[in-house]
C-alpha cells in the first residue's frame, strides 16, 4: 500500500511540474532586437540566479525577457527597463549593480577584506619575537661541563633509528 503510495505522490509531482515556457517571440525590427539581447545578458534570472536571462530556460526568464520586449516595443529607454526590473525584483535582478549607499558593501567590501588581511599580515611580520637574555658566565661554564662530560641525557622516547 506505501508503494503504491508513494508511486502515486510521484507521479503528481511529474504532472504538476512547471509546463515549459513559451518559445520567444522576437521584435520585428532587427536593431530593436539587437538591443533587447544586449538588456538580457545585464539582467540576472530570479530563479537561477547564475544565469542571465538570456540564457536562462526557466518560466520566469521567458516572462522577464518577454517584458523587456514590451518595454522596448513601447519606445522605453534602457534605463528606463533597468529601474523597472530592480523597482520589481531589486538591486540583485542587475549583474551589475548601482554604487549607491544600500551597496557600498557589495562594492567595495570585497577590496575592505583584502585591506584588513594585508594590514594583518603586515602586523603580525612587524611584531617582534622577545628576545632572548645570553647565560652567564656561570651558565656558560656549567654548560661547557655537561658537554665535556658526555652527562647529556638521552630522549626517553627516542628509538636507535632516532640517533
């Protein structure tokens, strides 16, 4: 009974799956159509999220390129399209984002990181090891014995492959 169940549950999930975009319509004017692809390589996919939409085979990037279109047909500029796509789905919808105060971070976040671990760096080669005091001549003398002697105490843990 599970089996069947389960088999069924799958077999939904199959159905129901997202049908496949409709196949994109170019605009009529070949110059209107050149630009409409020069949008889409700037336009991030909502869903991929990797790809611009150009590229993209997901529902939403068919939707998204289909507005573009429109937008372009009506006689839009493309800074109109760009603030209409970012006022709908944000900054993120832009592979390149605009340098205002909401993301200074994304900007220069990346050079502030480097910043901070080269000054690190710098730091931790500046600090200075402590020094070492030398032996007195007592130590020096007392040390000279040991040698002499042959008093040095072998590693307990060391092996004959070890000497």
């Amino acid at each position: 009974m599970k089996r069947v169940l389960l088999i069924a549950v799958a077999s939904l999930g199959l159905i129901a799956a997202e049908p496949p975009p409709a196949p994109d319509r170019p605009l009529p004017d070949a110059a209107q159509e050149a630009r409409a692809q020069r949008l889409f390589d700037d336009i991030r996919c909502v869903v991929c999220q990797h790809e611009a939409i150009a590229d993209s085979p997901a529902g939403i990037a068919s939707d998204m390129r289909g507005l573009v279109r429109e937008q372009i047909a009506a006689g839009k500029t493309d800074k109109a399209i760009r603030e209409d796509l970012v006022r709908r789905y944000g900054d993120f919808v832009l592979f390149t984002p605009p340098l205002r105060v909401g993301t200074w971070l994304l900007w220069f976040g990346p050079f502030a990181v480097v910043l901070a671990v080269g000054a690190a760096l710098l730091a931790f080669a500046r600090r200075r090891k402590p020094e070492v005091a030398p032996l007195s001549a007592e130590e020096e003398a007392r040390l000279a014995d040991i040698l002499a002697e042959g008093q040095l105490r072998r590693d307990p843990d060391a092996k004959r492959s070890d000497d």
